[in-house]
C-alpha cells in the first residue's frame, strides 16, 4: 500500500512539474511593440498589403505566444527582414496564409512603425520560454539583417535594401526607429539578457554596432549659432545634416525624437 502511494504522489509530482513548465512557456510577452502596425493594418486599407484583414478577423490570445512567434517568422522576408504594418496577433485565413508564403522573396522591409527589431525580439523571448529551434534561427537571421542594413556612419535606413529616390534612406530617428534598433543591439550584446543563445563573435558585432550607432547620433546632433542642441526627425545619410522626408516633416528640431534620444545617451555609462 505503501508503495502505491509513494508512485501515485511521483507521478502526481511529474504530472505537475511538466503542467507548470507548460504554463512557464507560454508566459505573454508584451505586443505593445506593434501597436502601430496593427493599427495601420486594421484602420488604412492599403491595396499594396501582401494580405489585407478580413471582416472581425480573429486574434490569438496574448499567452498564445508559439502562434504569434509563427506568424512573426511567416511574415519574415528571405533577406531577414519584415514589412511593416501588420497584425502578428492575427489568425491568418488559408489566403492570406498562402499569399504570405509567395511573397517571402521581396524586399521591401524596414523598421517603421516597430518594425524588423520588435520581432527580433518577440522571437527571442519566445525561444528563451520554448528551446525551439526555429524561433532561434528566424531571431538570428533578424540580427544579422539590422546589422547588415547598418551604414558605414553608424546610422539606418528607414527602409533596407536601400530605395532610391525616396526620403526612406535617411537615417531615421522618426517614431524610435533608430533607437528602437539600438536598444536590441544592446540586448544581443548583453550576456545576461534573453539573447544568452548568441554567440560571441555575433556578441561583439552587436555591441560595435552599438557603438557605431551612438557616434552616430553624436555627430548628428544639430549645432545652432555654435552650440549642441537636438535632433531632426530625418537626417542625411552622409552628411548627417537634417533633412526632409514628407511634407509635413521638415529639416527641423524635433522634442519628441529628440528626448528619447537624450534619455537613451543618459542611460549610458560613458
């Protein structure tokens, strides 16, 4: 009788163990990050969309993390990259499934609107909760697409591969672009963060990246009747001046990119 009980409570023991790693695994991560594509998706039809949302288009619950992680690698592009201004909560019809599928070869990818490095770090969150594979390889291949896109100055384009005739080649502090790369850099350069997957080597290019990308704004950072002041929402990518992108964003200061900015300089040591 003994050692009935004694196995019913080892099992029992067991049972509980692999149900609480389940409900570790499936922790929400945060989808805040992509608050602005969804709401471009869902609120602007744009007939150029790879997939456009269908009426009451279902979603999948925040602690659902393996489905959104899956949609975030299906709306990966070949070069690494993403496009922008989708819903990766969505639940994808057949359709939009398999235009999605066809369309992995383009490469009209960016980081606007929290695009490209917010998925590279969902993926990374969820593989660190899961050990699976794939969401590992679709994170690295999102790191080695930022740092690729990186200019030789330090900066990033709004768009990558680069576009020609158009203000999306400008380095592009405009809605955290630029730092929104840069804090997922010091992520992957962080060997105490949930990027503790990648390796050395990549370490090192992460934090020179890092590094690069600070010079960066250093040296962009406009100077009026001889003194350092801010930053413009666009600036030239080679001669870091500020510059136009729409109409309605003129070479000027601008306090809101402009204190997010000071704010991640004053997080630094140096």
């Amino acid at each position: 009788m003994q050692v009935k009980r004694y196995r019913f409570f080892v099992v029992l023991l067991l049972v509980t163990l692999r149900v609480t790693g389940q409900e570790q695994a499936q922790t929400p991560i945060s989808l805040a990050p992509f608050a602005d594509s969804r709401g471009h998706w869902y609120g602007i039809r744009d007939a150029g969309n790879l997939v456009n949302p269908v009426p009451n288009q279902p979603v999948y619950p925040a602690s659902d993390i393996q489905h959104i992680a899956d949609n975030i690698l299906l709306y990966q592009r070949d070069n690494g990259g993403w496009p922008k201004n989708y819903d990766m909560q969505a639940i994808l019809t057949s359709a939009q499934i398999d235009s999605l599928t066809r369309t992995k070869g383009m490469t009209h990818t960016t980081f606007d609107n929290g695009t490209t490095y917010s998925h590279v770090d969902y993926l990374a969150q969820v593989y660190c909760q899961t050990g699976i594979e794939k969401y590992k390889a679709g994170c690295l291949k999102g790191i080695a697409f930022i740092l690729e896109a990186q200019y030789p100055n330090g900066g990033w384009p709004q768009y990558y591969p680069i576009e020609e005739g158009n203000y999306s080649r400008r380095i592009t502090f405009n809605d955290g672009a630029f730092l929104g790369v840069m804090e997922t850099l010091r992520k992957v350069a962080d060997p105490s963060s949930c990027y503790a997957f990648v390796d050395e080597s990549l370490r090192r290019r992460a934090a020179e990246a890092f590094r690069k990308g600070v010079d960066c704004i250093l040296k962009a950072q406009i100077v009026s009747k001889g003194r350092l002041t801010v930053w413009c929402q666009q600036h030239d990518e080679k001669t870091l001046q500020p510059a136009w992108a729409r109409a309605f964003e003129p070479p000027a200061i601008c306090n809101g990119e402009s204190a997010a900015i000071v704010r991640m300089l004053m997080s630094l040591d140096q």
